[in-house]
RNA sequence: GCGGGUAUCGUCUAUCGGUCAAGACAUCGGUUUGUGGUACCGAGAAGCUGGGUUCGAUUCCCAGUACUCGCCCCA
C-alpha cells in the first residue's frame, strides 16, 4: 500500500521536474528504469500502420480457409507454388501497369543496399508469371494451375477490412485460352467461398476485350468523355488522360452520370472476344451461378484481357463486401519475355474471407483438444514427467500439462479450466513404485495403475468416453 | 491522399479541474498436511504521445499517433 504510493508520487516527480534525469536514489532506481524502457515502447509496443497481428483467437478461421482452399486446388489441380514477398519493382510496372493506382501510389518500394530498386509485392500473379517464365513451366502440359497463399502489401490508408499487409489466395491457371476455363474458375471462387459458409455470393462478370478491341473501344471511349469533360470529376479528368477506363468506375455522381450514356465495352468487341465472353455466359448459365454482368466493371491491373469478375457477399443490409477478383491476362507472359501463353487467374481476400466468416457465424472445423492432463507433485515426480509426457505424445494421446506449478491443487485447477477429461497424477510415492494415479474429472474417482499399463488404460477410458457421449446426442 | 468520430488496467466499463482514478471479467496467489469446479480473501495491472490554458489537467484546448466510419481505391 504505502509502496504504491511511493511508486506514484516517484513517478509523478520524475514525470514533472526532470522526465529524463537519472537520479541514482535506491528507491527511484527501479522507476527510472520503467522510465527508460517507456521511450521503447514506443517504437515496440505496436506494429507499423496497417500492420497487425493475427492472434491465436482467430487462427481457427484462418485455419478453416487453408483447409478449405487446399482441398479444393487440389480437385481443381492447382499445385502450390511460393513465390517471394519481395521482387524487382520493375516486375509490378510492367505487370500492373504505370497509371494504375497500385503503381502510382500503393506499392512499397525501396533500393537495396546492393542498390537494387525492389518492391513488396501488391498482388500475387505477377510473381507467379515470372517463376512460370524462369523454371520453364512451358513445357508442362497445359494448363499449368499454380496456387498460392501469402502476404501482399499496399501502402494504401487502412481502414475496416484493409490493412497494408494482407494476405490472399491466389489461383492462376496458364496455357489455355479456351473460355470453359473462365468459367471453371469462377465455380472454383464460389465453391470456396461457399464452403466457408459465406452466402449471397454475387458475381459481376465484364469483358475488357484484347488489346486490338479495347484500342478501339478505348479511343471510342475518350472521344465522348472529351465532349462532356465539363461534367467530370478532377480526378476524371486526368483519368482521360492516364486511364480513362477507370472513368466508368467513378463514384462521383455526375461521373455516374455521364458515364452512364458512354458507350460500353461488350458492344464493341472484336468478334473474337465476343464469342468468348459469349461462350463464358452460356457456361456460367448452366452453372447456375449467381452473376450479373457489369459493363462497367474495370478492374486496377492494366494486364487483363477479355474476362474480367468480381465477387462479393452481401449482408442484411444490402452491403457490398468485395471478396476477391481475377480475370484472363493473354498477354502478360508474353509482355515478360515468355512465349505466348493465355491465362486466367483470380484472387482471394483471406482477411475479407475471414470478416465474412465472422459476420455470418460460420462453422469452424473443431480442433483436437488435449483430453488428458499430466500434473506432478515432488522433486522426483517432477523429473520423470517430461519423459512420460512425452510418451504419452507419442502414443497419440494429446496431454497438457502445467509443470512450471508446484501445487498440486493448482495444477488440477488449470486441468479443470482446460476440460479435460482424465488427469493423470505422478507424487513422490507415485514416482518410487512406478505408478500412476488415473482421475476421472467428471466422476472424481480415481484408480491407481502401473506405468506399464498406463497407456492402454487411458485410451481405453477415452474410448469408452466418446461411445458415451455419441448415445447422449 | 481527403473528411467525420473515438482514445482510462490484458478486456469491458465507471468517475473526477484538486488526498489513494472505481468496478466487473481475465491473470496470479492464498483459505495449514498430496486433489479441481462453487465460495471467501488478497495481489499485480490504466489515463496514447507532445504542447497549451490553469495555482493544479486524466478531465478543457491544439497538434501528432492509433483505431474507426465515409470518400478514393481495392482484396
């Protein structure tokens, strides 16, 4: 009590007349030190903006989407790939495109020591591109499917649902241009999703046509946002110049409004796009899956071609939340020296996945919990417990155990805490005859058995357990 | 990058321009011998940072930072 107050006032003084004065006073010493170790924490008790940590709370979600992701790339044939958080900045230019927003002002990018110019990956695929390119993938037979989970990073303003560092799945198939491929892509989004328990899934479908078509349709385009220039947002405006098809995408009203009477991209496609995205509805109708199409879908990567999507939930309220996106890129590995190669990719939103799966309550595979507990009393006890811990482990039964506890009533308190359902008890007499004591937590009875003996009475008591609890549901 | 809101123990939430900033949950310990749940007792634990106003600020004002909502954009 009086300690406290000491503390308080100690601090106080120290705060007030000299914040960083070390006085050598026994009894200020200690605070001083706290003193010091406040100026630290401010650099370490946080994370940068936009960082954060996932903590063991939310792991079973994250946990639920790995299962779920990795089942279903493999019925899809997607193989796992890895690729680096960390490539030449140039990669991204080239990829994703100078005027697109992510270049401009998204990507972290710094010099090495070494004095290479590199950046923190803002999207998967361009990396994967690039490996495709560097291993020869091109012989593989096609198509190539390559999946990937792992962090990207926007400088971008964080906010609910976004941080700087997120983490996506990532889903790219090279090598086939057929338009089924699109369309089985985003059955594979939705069967994802679904399975995560997320629902009203929509899609929102366009196609952005081939290089040749969008020329086209681009200098269409531009023509009759230069007679209406007046009406546009500033931002449209420069837009006209750097990316005028990002014009459709504003959300200004008058943008909106103008935009509305623009001509639209699927009117004027070459014949062969059109065909394709033809063919991509006729398959997704027969899918019956949820989509729209949106002619004014734009997407932020300047390397896509023909398919573009989109998807989103929506909650109780009519809210948007996007998910994920993708589309076809023809041309991109080609544009980073490989041969020719169509593709199609789309990603996934772990961080956005995870909010939903929150929002909507969804199950979660139950983890395995220990059911047994190990608790030792005694010097000698205490000893022989990390090899019969182990021994247990291997024997595949899941303990838990609170060693660093000396009482025994402690450590039983932790075991009830944890729900176990026997606990297994090692004294100093225990230890000296080479015995157990076996304690049913429910019953509170407990029996006595020899360590050989051991193992097979606990998984015989657990398996009667489980049959028990099977007939009470 | 722009605008709005918020900032108190680990968490949730009180209070106050002036003695020791209160409580709940959680954590740790105890209620005599080698036995958990309930109960009782106890301990540790907070005013984001920096300025200003004031005799005195956690409280009022400003800035920074973080979080949050909306815009931009996206996943």
């Amino acid at each position: 009590m009086a300690q406290a107050k000491v503390k308080k006032s100690t601090k106080a003084a120290i705060k007030k007349v000299a914040p960083k004065k070390v006085t050598k006073t026994a009894s200020s010493s200690k605070k001083v030190l706290k003193e010091k170790v406040k100026v630290e924490e401010e650099i370490l008790m946080q994370p940068p903006r936009g960082m954060r940590d996932l903590l063991p709370g939310e792991q079973p979600y994250w946990n639920q989407i790995r299962r779920v992701t990795s089942r279903l790339a493999l019925e899809y044939g997607f193989q796992r790939i890895d690729t680096p958080a960390v490539e030449y900045a140039n990669l991204f230019v080239r990829s994703i495109g100078e005027g697109t927003d992510i270049v401009d002002k998204e990507m972290y990018i710094f010099n090495t020591k070494g004095g290479d110019k590199v950046a923190l990956r803002p999207e998967m695929t361009a990396g994967i591109g690039r490996a495709y390119i560097q291993h020869g993938m091109n012989v593989l037979s096609k198509p190539v499917k390559l999946f990937s989970t792992g962090p990207v990073y926007r400088y971008d303003r964080p906010q609910e649902g976004r941080y700087r560092e997120h983490f996506q799945a990532n889903f790219d198939a090279f090598g086939e241009q057929d338009p089924i491929l699109d369309a089985q892509l985003i059955q594979m989004a939705h069967r994802v999703v679904q399975s995560l328990g997320i629902k009203n899934i929509q899609f929102q479908v366009n196609s952005i046509g081939c290089p040749k078509c969008r020329k086209e349709y681009q200098d269409l385009l531009v023509a009759y946002f230069e007679s209406k220039k007046q009406k546009l947002c500033q931002n449209c405006k420069k837009r006209l110049e750097t990316n005028p098809l990002r014009i459709l995408d504003c959300k200004e009203d008058k943008c909106i409004q103008v935009a509305a009477m623009a001509p639209q991209s699927v009117d004027h496609l070459c014949s062969e796009c059109r065909v394709h995205f033809k063919n991509l509805l006729e398959y997704l109708d027969e899918l019956d899956l949820p989509y729209v199409i949106n002619p004014r879908l734009v997407r932020g990567l300047s390397y896509y071609t023909k398919t573009v999507f989109e998807i989103w939930s929506s909650d109780e309220e009519g809210k948007k939340h996007s998910l994920g996106g993708g589309g076809r890129y023809d041309n991109l590995i080609e544009e980073l020296g490989g041969e020719h190669t169509p593709a199609i990719g789309f990603g996934l939103g772990m961080d956005r996945l995870v909010g939903e799966m929150k929002r909507v309550h969804a199950k979660l595979y139950i983890e395995q919990k220990p059911r047994v507990f190990l608790a030792q009393l005694g010097d000698l006890a205490k000893k022989k417990s990390l090899r019969l811990f182990a021994e247990l482990q291997k024997n595949g039964i899941l303990t838990a155990e609170s060693f660093g506890r000396g009482s025994l009533k402690s450590q039983l308190r932790v075991a009830d805490k944890m729900g176990v359902e026997i606990t297994l008890i090692v004294g100093q007499k225990e230890a000296l005859d080479e015995t157990v004591i076996i304690k049913d937590m429910v019953s509170g009875t407990q029996e006595t058995v020899t360590n050989e003996k051991l193992v097979n009475a606990v998984k015989k008591i657990l398996k009667n357990n489980v049959i028990v609890s099977h007939n009470g549901e």
